[in-house]
C-alpha cells in the first residue's frame, strides 16, 4: 500500500530541520510516499523548501494563503513566479482561496483579490492550485467556474455538502479529504465521499491540524493520514489496498506527476 499526502503544513510540525525530515521518513515507512508541504507564508515556504529540497518523498506548493492577505510580503507575486519557475519539486500554487469564517483582513474584497492574483499565476506558469475554502462557497464556485487555471485545483480539506460538491464536479476540480471525514458526526461529508467518482478524490493529512478521530486530541502527524484512507475505503466499501491505489493515481494526476515516482 502506498499514499500520497496531498497537503501537509511541514514546517508547523517542528521548527528543527531533522524533526521535519523524521517526520517525512517516519510518514514513508507508515505508507505515506510523497507529501505536498504546504506553508501559508513565503518566508515559511523559503525556510521549510531550505530544510526539504533534498528530500524526494516531498513536493512542494508555493503561495500566500488567506491567513496573510493584509501582509502578503514585498513582491510577493514576483517571488511566487520565481520560486515556482526556479526551484525543484513545485507542484501547485497555493493554498489561496477565502476565508469567511476567520474574515483575515476584516475585509472579503482583499481575499478575492488574493485570490484572483494566485489564479492568474497559476494560469501563467500552468500549474493547479489548492483552495481553502471556509464559509465562503457562494463567492468561490463563481469565481472558479470564471478564472480556474487549465490544469484545474484541490479544493483541500473539503468539507462542504453534496449540494455544492454537485456543482464543483462540473469543474477541473478534486476533492481532498481530510481528518474531519473520520468524525462519526460528519454525516453531510461523508455522503459526499460515497457519492463522488472514485476518479475526483484525493485525501491529505493537514497536519499538524485536523487530528483523525483515533488520535483526537493530538496534534495531527502525516502518517496518521491512513486514519482517513481507512474509513474512506468502508465509506465507498473497497478495500484500504484498492483504494489507496486509486487515491495514489489520482494525486499524480492532480499534480501532473509521472506515475513511476
């Protein structure tokens, strides 16, 4: 069994170099062979690629997430572009996308125009993006269905309805699961990991945040990501191993990865 971890915030698991490296060898020796490492600022992204570059188990998503939209950095479109064109391993730009539930910058109009900037350079460098999303679907779908880049997105962390997972499934979009899916209370998501095509779904760890059920109350590690794997599979009754497989195919598909890394 292999998996493919396609959003993990790295750099928040420790501050040390080699604790990040145990991590990721720890997360490969449970199963989990690649990881996209995710970080929300670029002076995080240029200290945690620093401390990965070597590393071929990870993948790397350059951007400036929501959490940063009064304070995205000088140049930072500039130094997106760069990094994204010039470093090894970048897979994605991202995560951007709106959160209302937080409302960083007090303000829904700086988050679109975050967002939209990161549309156009995904656009640009024909890359995918990972979305956040929270609270905010009803400005999102339409702003996707208009700018989404051609090689498509992760809506990451998917936590919406069967309503909205409808209406996204007209788009070049997969669908990332994450802890959450593994809550007995999570009825509305978990229908729609039953009702998706097997072909539209990914599933990442989030850690250090969206603990599965089994370790709740810990802080998430990236191999608990089988946690999630494991009541996917009964949820779309297959067998951990045949869809691990299928998860495993689509993440490279996502990312445009040839299928012998």
């Amino acid at each position: 069994m292999q998996l493919f971890d396609t959003h993990a915030h790295i750099g928040l698991l420790q501050d040390d170099k080699m604790e990040q490296l145990l991590a990721v060898q720890l997360a490969k020796v449970k199963s989990v062979k690649h990881v996209v490492s995710i970080c929300n600022s670029l002076s995080d992204f240029e200290r945690t690629y620093a401390n990965l570059e070597s590393t071929d188990s990870v993948y790397h998503a350059v951007g400036v997430s929501p959490t940063e939209v009064t304070n995205p950095g000088k140049d930072w479109e500039e130094r997106v572009i760069a990094h994204a064109q010039q470093k090894k391993r970048i897979v994605a730009i991202g995560e951007t996308g709106l959160d209302y539930y937080h409302m960083f910058g007090g303000d829904k109009t700086l988050q679109i125009e975050l967002l939209l900037k990161h549309l156009e350079i995904a656009r640009q460098l024909n890359l995918p993006v990972i979305i956040h999303n929270r609270n905010a679907a009803e400005d999102l779908l339409p702003i996707l269905a208009e700018k989404l880049p051609p090689k498509g997105g992760i809506l990451h962390c998917f936590g919406e309805d069967w309503t909205f997972a409808k209406q996204a499934l007209s788009l070049n979009l997969m669908f990332s699961f994450a802890g959450n899916l593994t809550f007995k209370n999570s009825r509305s998501l978990q229908e729609v990991a039953m009702k998706l095509p097997g072909d539209r779904i990914v599933i990442e760890s989030e850690a250090p945040f969206m603990t599965p059920y089994p370790y709740k109350g810990e802080r998430n590690k990236i191999h608990y990501l089988v946690e999630t794997a494991k009541v996917l599979a009964s949820l779309r009754q297959t067998s951990l191993e045949e869809l691990s497989e299928s998860l495993y195919a689509n993440s490279l598909k996502a990312f445009s990865l040839p299928k012998d890394v």
